[in-house]
C-alpha cells in the first residue's frame, strides 16, 4: 500500500485520532442543512418504509423481541406503586385534557347503532328485571302486612260481636271471617305475581330497546355536552390517580403474544394490500412539498432539539464508519484510490 495511504488509514483507524469523528460530523451537519425534500426521493422513502414494515411482520424474531419486550415492561410495571399521572408528561396531559373536554357528541341514530348491542341490552334488561323483582317483592311485603291487618280487624270485630249478641256462633263467625280475609290476600298475591311473571318477558323487552333508544337521545342533545365532557375528565382523572400496577392488573392476563399478533397482521395487510407504496409515496410528497425549503436542523432548532440531536448522530455515525475502515474490504478499496 502507498505509505501516504498507509498513514491516512492508520489515521482513520486510530481511536485517539478524531478524523473519523469530524468526518462523522460533518456528513450529519450537512444532512441537517439540507431541505427536508433533498435529502431522499418520496419514492425511495415509501419503498423502504414498505421493506422495514414487511420485515417486521413477517420475521420471527422481531417479533419475538417485541413480545419478550412488552412482557419484561408488563413485569416491571406490576411494582410501580407510583400513580399513572407520575409518567404522563405535562404538555400531552393538557393536550388529552383539552380534546376530552370538548363539548361534542355524536348524532342520536349513530349513538343508537353504537349502544344497541347485545351486552349493553343484557345489562339493562337485568337492570329493569332487578327493579320489576324489587316491585313484586315489595307488593309480596305489602299484601303480607294487609293481611295481618285484615285478620287483626276481623279478631277485633268478632270479640265486639260477642259482647252485643253474646257467645252463640261468634267464634265460628271469628274463624270464617279470619279465613276469608286470608284467602282473599292470598288470591290477590298470587294472582299479581303470576301475572307479573307471566308478562314480564315482553315489556322487558321492549323497555329494553325503549332504554337503548333514551340513552342514545341523552347522549346525543347538545344541552348534555357539558356535563358529558366533565363525566371524561373525571373518568381519565381517576386513570391518573390509580397507581400503575393497580392499571396493570386490571389488564389481566392478556396475552401480549396476541396483541403483538393483531397489530403486526394488520399492519401485514395494509404493506400487502395494493398500491401501498403509491399511496406513501404521494402522502409522502406532499408532506415534503408542504415543509419547503425547510430543513431537519431548522426544524430541530426551533423544537430546541438540534444540539443533542448531531452529538448523538454523529457518535452513531462514527461508530459505524470506525467499525468499516477496521474492514480488509475498505482497506482495498482505500489503497485503489492512491494507485496511479
């Protein structure tokens, strides 16, 4: 090898030299000047955003790493006794409070066809069966009472007749009398609560659409927007007071396996389905025609990001150049650029 290139290369390889370090810096200086839509082609984009996803869901291992991820965070989140406000930073924080605490609904048929599912009708009809059950067992208490007091009456009214007319046939007036009031409520009792059984099924039924229907009027009137946004606000406040493990046990046992799954089979199907890469590829294009002339370190100033951004970059970058001059292949090719 030329000495002149055998001395650039001992150079280059050399950790106590910092050559390759301001080389590093100055390939990632240059990207930061350089307007966002110069850097690299929509087209090239989209296909390699297309790649990195198809390599992600179709490969075993990153989604093994995914998954080992999420159930190692999953683990160490059951002992966090810190509540969920603790980690959610101010600035998102206002931005979820603003948005939960806009006074919008949605229309009254949509709210309907969104409410009117199986689970919800299950559960007002067992509401509205717990009441129509608490009705019965109340008049059932009622009728009781009446008849205790029925029967109390007629013993007061027979020993009256036995003082005026004395003794003959009062007490088997007493009893006949007794014995009526008791069968009269008994058949009054019993007539309702058949009645009530028997009927029961379709007025359930059909207050349980009623009840559907008046929740979905509820939800949707304008002059409930307020108190509908408040009811947001106090539901994500208690998210943010319940300690994180409390959060993480409430999830339960779900397989993180099969969320990983879902997520990645649907991010599969969008790669997979035609014209992905033309549809990113003019999203992509209008982004960049929209961002101008701007470039990646003008837009890393004004979020007060640029400095640690090209220190981290370039350290990385020099990594990666230090560890291919270290290559026989770079060597070869660096002698060839000294030959004659």
């Amino acid at each position: 090898m030329d000495p002149l290139a055998a001395r650039a290369l001992a150079r280059l390889r050399d950790p106590g030299d910092d050559a390759l370090d301001r080389l590093a810096r100055i390939v990632v200086r240059h990207t930061a000047d350089t307007p966002i839509r110069d850097v690299a082609e929509p087209r090239w984009i989209a296909s390699q955003l297309a790649a990195a996803i198809e390599a992600v869901t179709h490969g075993e291992h990153a989604r093994a790493a995914i998954v080992r991820r999420l159930e190692d965070e999953r683990a160490r989140w059951t002992e966090e006794e810190r509540p969920a406000c603790a980690f959610v930073p101010p600035e998102a924080e206002r931005g979820v409070r603003a948005l939960l605490g806009r006074e919008a609904q949605l229309g009254e048929d949509l709210t309907f066809r969104i409410l009117d599912q199986p689970a919800i009708r299950a559960l007002l009809r067992e509401v509205l069966l717990t009441t129509f059950r608490g009705v019965r067992e109340r008049v059932r208490a009622e009728t009781a009472g009446l008849g205790d007091r029925l029967r109390a009456e007629a013993g007061r009214g027979a020993r009256r007749g036995k003082g005026l007319f004395g003794a003959v046939g009062i007490g088997a007036m007493a009893d006949n009398v007794r014995g009526l009031t008791e069968g009269l409520v008994g058949a009054v009792r019993e007539e309702f609560e058949q009645t009530l059984d028997a009927r029961l099924g379709d007025p359930v039924r059909g207050a349980t659409t009623e009840a559907v229907r008046t929740m979905a009027r509820y939800l949707a009137d304008p002059a409930h927007a307020a108190q509908l946004a408040e009811m947001r606000l106090a539901v994500f406040d208690v998210l943010l007071d319940t300690p994180v493990r409390e959060l993480v046990a409430e999830a339960g046992d779900t397989a993180v396996a099969d969320v990983v799954d879902v997520v990645l089979a649907t991010l599969r199907a969008a790669v997979e389905g035609e014209g992905f890469v033309d549809r990113a590829e003019r999203r992509i294009a209008r982004l960049l025609a929209e961002a101008g002339d701007g470039t990646l370190g003008a837009w890393l100033e004004e979020v007060g990001l640029a400095a640690i951004w090209i220190d981290s970059t370039t350290e990385l970058l020099s990594a990666r150049l230090r560890a291919v001059v270290g290559t026989d292949d770079f060597a070869a090719w660096w002698a060839g650029l000294f030959e004659a």
